[in-house]
C-alpha cells in the first residue's frame, strides 16, 4: 500500500510538473530539457485516451496489497470526481484543457518573449 501512495505522489508531481514546468523554466532554464519530452508525453496520452503507465503501476501496485484500485484515471479519480466535475463531461474536459494550457502558454510566451530581447536583429 505504500508503495503505491508512493506511486500517487510521484504520478501527482508529473502532472504539477507539467503544469508548473515551464514557469519553472523562468528562473532554471535547463528544466526545458524535461518539460517539453514530460508534458508532450502526458498530452498525447490524454489525447489518444490511453491509460497512464503511472495509473497501471499504482492500481497494479494496489491490487497486489489487498486494496481496492480505482476505475479511471488518476486525474478523475483524484482531482474531477472529489471536486464535483465528472471527468466525461465535456466542460470538465475543457477545463482540465485549459488548467493545462494558460501556464504553459504564459510560461512559454515569457520564455520566448525573453529570448526576443536577447536575440538581435
């Protein structure tokens, strides 16, 4: 059982990370080298609706200690479903789109922007 809380805390850091990561990459660049390869494999599972191999270790994980697992993924399970927003509803969906995407696009645009000025003409 606590290995798989082990595996929840590590799979609950990926998704801040990929949330948080290029903001991060303001003050310590080289955090790009992992951003960019984490949360591109994060969106194109979500995308292609894929489990999560984090998700299959800790139910994996869970099921070998006697425990209960979960149907879903992580972020419903964790995050949506406690929250009230049933992680199938469209809205929910966008939602978790948009959590995902306006950091980034700040964090990025920054980042860009920041290289702009540094680069001449």
């Amino acid at each position: 059982m606590l290995l798989a809380n082990a595996v929840a805390v590590l799979h609950a850091a990926a998704v801040l990370f990929m949330l948080t990561g290029s903001l991060l990459a303001l003050r310590w660049p080289r955090v790009l080298w992992l951003h960019v390869p984490v949360s591109l494999a994060i969106l194109g599972l979500y995308l292609t609706g894929s489990d999560c191999p984090l998700t299959t270790w800790e139910l994996a994980l869970r099921e070998r200690a006697g425990e209960p697992g979960y149907r879903g993924g992580f972020i419903g399970h964790y995050i949506t479903e406690p929250l009230g927003f049933p992680i199938e509803a469209t809205s929910t969906q966008v939602g978790i789109y948009v959590v995902a995407f306006v950091p980034n696009l700040i964090g990025y645009g920054l980042l860009l922007s920041r290289h702009a000025v540094r680069t001449p003409v």
